[in-house]
C-alpha cells in the first residue's frame, strides 16, 4: 500500500497531507474582552465588551481583533494601546492632560483530541494554562512552535508594557513641559495540527523520486 500511494503521488495523482484532515482541538469556552477607557479635560469615556467565542464557531472579527475557525487552524489576533500626556507652562500651571487605554484579550478554551502546534506573531503577551496551573508565557512572536497534549486547555492572549512598542517620553517646546508614554502592541496565536511524521516521510521521498525523474 506504502508503495502504491508513493507511486501515485511521484506521478501526482494524489497528494499526501502532513497535517490532519482538521485542527485536533475545538473551542469549548472563553471569551474575547475589548475595553476601552479615556479622561481627559475634555470628556471622559469608557466601555466593555465581552464576546462569547462558542456563539460563533465560524469565527468574528471587529475592528481591532478577530479570530477564525477553518479547517487548518484556529487563529487569534488582538491588539493594545496605552499613552498619556500632561503639560504645564514654566509657573508650573497645568495646561492639559489626557490618558487613553485600550485592549483586547482573550481567554480561549480549547479542548484538544490529538496534539496541538501552538504558534505566534507579534509583541502581545500569552498565558497557557493546564490543570489549573500556568505552563507557559511570554511574548506572542517569541511562539515558534509550542506543542499540546490533547486534553483541556487555556490560553490568554493579552497587551502588555513588557512586551509593546514605544515608551516614555519627556520635552519642552517653547514655555511648556510635555510629559508621558505611548505604548502599542498587536499579535496574535495559531493552533494547527502538529505534522504527521509519516506523512512528511512520504512526502519526503515523493519529492525526491519527482526530482530524480526531472533531472533524467
């Protein structure tokens, strides 16, 4: 049988996957949080909404997160800004100031029948939890390749001053002082399936048959 399925997929009649026909893992609970918050002079603003990801199991997208369920991946993005600014002139008198804070997070339930490739990109914080205890964390981009045993897991995805882009900062500009941060951070994980040994073996060996009768 190994012989005959090499054979087809050398003359490319079929195609052998390295994955599992769908992702080993489904979502089981959690939830998508966007909070937003402003004071200022001006006016004062803030918000909360909570989205339960089990009523949509095809996946949403708003304007600063989304996910997605298909048949390759269970994908996750999200996003973070923090800044403030405060002046005064040179008696020291406040002129203005203002502070702005926004992010989405995550708290993804996923139950997994097989193992799990978890991957990520760019500067949010993540959090995995099994069991009732915290396995691992850091930064979303730093995720090359994490592996899960199948069972019950959660992962946060959240922003953080850790791991986002910008800082504090501080200058004068004519009789007034400006002071403040300006944080921002977007990232975002990806749960597959964790590639099939024998599988890549074939397709290996497929590759390299095909390769063999191309230099002839």
């Amino acid at each position: 049988m190994l012989k005959m399925l090499m054979s087809l997929a050398c003359a490319g009649v079929v195609s052998l996957p390295a994955t599992a026909d769908i992702v080993p893992a489904s979502i089981v609970g959690g939830t998508l949080t966007e909070s937003y918050s402003y004071y200022g002079w001006d006016y004062d603003e803030e918000w909360t909404v909570e989205y339960q990801l089990t009523d949509y199991p095809l996946g949403h997208a708003t304007a600063d997160s989304s996910w997605s369920v298909t048949d390759d991946a269970l994908s996750f993005s999200s996003s973070y800004v923090n800044w403030s600014y405060d002046t005064e002139d040179s008696n020291g008198n406040n002129n203005g100031y203002a502070e702005m804070d926004f992010y989405s997070s995550y708290s993804i339930d996923i139950l997994a029948a097989d193992a799990s490739l978890l991957t990520g990109w760019g500067n949010m914080e993540y959090e995995v939890w099994h069991a009732g205890a915290m396995t691992h964390t850091g930064m979303t981009g730093d995720l090359g390749g994490l592996q899960l045993a199948s069972g019950m897991w959660t992962i946060v995805v959240k922003g953080s001053m850790d791991y986002a882009e910008g800082g504090s900062y501080s200058y004068s500009k004519g009789e007034y002082y400006y002071w403040g941060h300006d944080y921002s951070g977007e990232g975002g994980i990806d749960i597959t399936a964790v590639p099939a040994p024998g599988g890549i073996a074939i397709l290996a060996i497929a590759g390299l048959a095909a390769g063999r009768r191309r230099r002839r």
